[in-house]
C-alpha cells in the first residue's frame, strides 16, 4: 500500500509539473514597469498565473521592448507576440473603425459609461468584428478615465477655445477642435516643455490631471480642465484570435475575469491619484475649469460632426459611430 500510495503521489507531481505552466502568452504593453499603469499590467500578469494554478504563464513586455508601439499588434497578428496591451486608435491606419474603440472623442462623460457601452451597449460584438477581421480577439480594456487640457489662458468653455494653440494627438482630435475654433498642433510629447515655455503654443492636450503634474506643466501653465471632457483613451487586451481560440474555456474565463478587474483598478486609482492632485493644484493657485452641462454637450455636438465624417470612411467605422450613438443617447447624453 505504501508502494502504490508513494507511486500515485509521485505520478501526480510529474502530471502536475507537466500542466504546471502549460500556456505561455508573450504580451507587450508600451507603458514602463514603473509607471502605475505598469504595476497594474504585471499584477493583472500575477492573477492570471495564480488563479491558473500555474498553468498560464504571462511573459510581459514593457516600454515597447520587443517592438515599436505602433507595431504591437501587427507583431501579435504574425505571432512575434501572443497579445497586444497598447490601445486601438494606433491602428486607424488599418481601419478608421478603431478610433472608435481607442478614443471616441467627446463621447462618455465617466469611465463607467464607457466600459457600460462595451460590456452591456453591444460594443462588445460590435468591437469585436473589427478586430476579428484582422486576426485578433478583443479580450477588453482597460482606461484611466477624462484627460485634462493644461492651458496658459483660462479655458472656461467653448468659447475660450477660439483661437487656442495646444498640443494634440493627430487625427481626429484636430478636426474636432478646428471645428470649435482652436489651433491643434501636432507634436511629441518631448516638445511640449519647451513649446509651452516659448509661447510656441497656450496649452497642450497630454494626458490626465496626475500625469500632467508628472509632467511638470503646471509648472509653467494655472489653468486646467478638470473633470475633463474631450477625450477619454481606452487601451486594450487584444490577443492572436488563433492563440486565443487555442485555450480552454477555463483559460479564457481566468484572462477575462483577470482583465475586468484591471479595468476596475485602472479606473479606480487614477479616480483618486487625479482628485489629490486637483486639491494639490489648486493650493498652489491653479484655476480648474468644471465644463457646465451644456458647454460639454456643445463639444459633443461639435465632436459628432467630426465622428460623422469618419463613419464615412469604412462600413466597420459607421457601424461603431452608430452604436456608440445609440448607446449614449440611451443614457441621456446624446438628446434624441
């Protein structure tokens, strides 16, 4: 009895070191290992791995270490990686559909009703056919919630925009706001010190209030919008469909289950990281402009003329316009 019980054990280790990590999944983020967004990505790698047993081992990337950003999912589609955690709006070159799912652009006013729209607006489906088309499997996202606009100049309302040169993302962003007046100059974000400082531009579009005191804007520049209004980035967990298709239901449920509360979290902290830096801001003097309800609804209104004309561009980009139109009409934002 000792013999067959001591053979039985033994057998069960060996068949537990075979299935001990019996998935690997290759992902790069573009985000450092430092950076909050970083920690989150490697706890999100750590569920994954203890949840499994072991089974699923996650190889993480940072800082776009294997391949450029832009590049990451392309590198997933032919396998160089297994997933890609950058964000869809770097993929516009393939469809314009994507901005749709990368930043909306005066969309959702919370986080929450963004992630509403994937999970509970049909964006999930809708999302899902574009990326489908190209090999890969949208798993979900995960977004830190509105991003702030640093200003020299108080930025009150619309009006306040008429003329206003800022650093911006290319794309649709700029139309948006040459449609309500202002002057978007495109440039990296290594230039943005130096242009503020030289008067080059009034403010720039870069990143969420507790970034932009990283940053060190507010260093130069009093003004801020706070909560923000125009643009609400969603990076996301997109894998090899074939990779995907290739894990059990177990598996696929663990990386899920393990994604949504990365959402829950990267939502959460950056909540509270951008309130403590809104009340250290305005201690220092700092001017926060609150967008009323109808200034925030006119941005929207100017913001679905820019939409409509890349629904134009692609079949996949007018069926995310129209579902993201439906969807925030139904909550109120969007009048019928």
């Amino acid at each position: 009895m000792k013999k067959i019980l001591t053979t039985a054990a033994a057998v069960a280790i060996a068949a537990s070191a075979a299935h001990a990590q019996d998935v690997t999944l290759r992902i790069q983020t573009h985000y450092a290992s430092e950076h909050p967004s970083g920690v989150l990505a490697a706890q999100f790698a750590d569920d994954v791995q203890v949840m499994s047993g072991g089974e699923i081992a996650i190889e993480m990337f940072y800082s776009s270490s294997v391949v450029a950003t832009t590049e990451t999912f392309d590198a997933a589609i032919n396998g160089i990686l297994d997933c890609d955690m950058t964000g869809g709006a770097y993929q516009t070159g393939k469809n314009p559909a994507f901005q749709f799912v990368g930043d909306i652009m005066g969309g959702y006013d919370t986080p929450w009703q963004q992630i509403s729209w994937l999970y509970y607006g049909g964006g999930y489906d809708a999302a899902q056919e574009l990326y489908n088309a190209q090999g890969m499997q949208l798993i979900g996202w995960w977004l830190y919630g509105q991003e702030s606009l640093s200003s020299s100049k108080p930025l009150a309302g619309p009006d306040d925009l008429k003329g206003w040169k800022f650093r911006s993302p290319p794309g649709l962003e700029t139309e948006i706001f040459t449609e309500m007046g202002a002057t978007p100059i495109v440039m990296d974000f290594t230039e943005i010190f130096t242009a503020l400082e030289t008067g080059i531009i009034d403010g720039a579009d870069a990143s969420g209030l507790y970034n932009n005191v990283g940053l060190g804007l507010y260093d130069i520049v009093s003004h801020a919008t706070y909560p923000g209004f125009h643009s609400m980035p969603s990076d996301h967990l997109a894998c090899n469909q074939a990779v995907w298709d290739g894990l059990s239901d177990k598996h696929q449920r663990i990386i899920d289950t393990a994604m949504q509360k990365l959402t829950l979290h990267t939502a959460l902290s950056n909540e509270k990281k951008n309130a403590e830096a809104a009340a250290e801001l305005q201690a220092k003097g700092v001017t926060l402009h609150n967008w009323s309800a109808q200034d925030r609804a006119d941005f929207r209104k100017a913001a679905q003329t820019s939409w409509d004309r890349w629904a134009e561009k692609t079949p996949e980009a007018a069926a995310l316009v129209a579902s993201h139109r439906e969807y925030l009409t139904a909550l109120g934002l969007i009048a019928e």
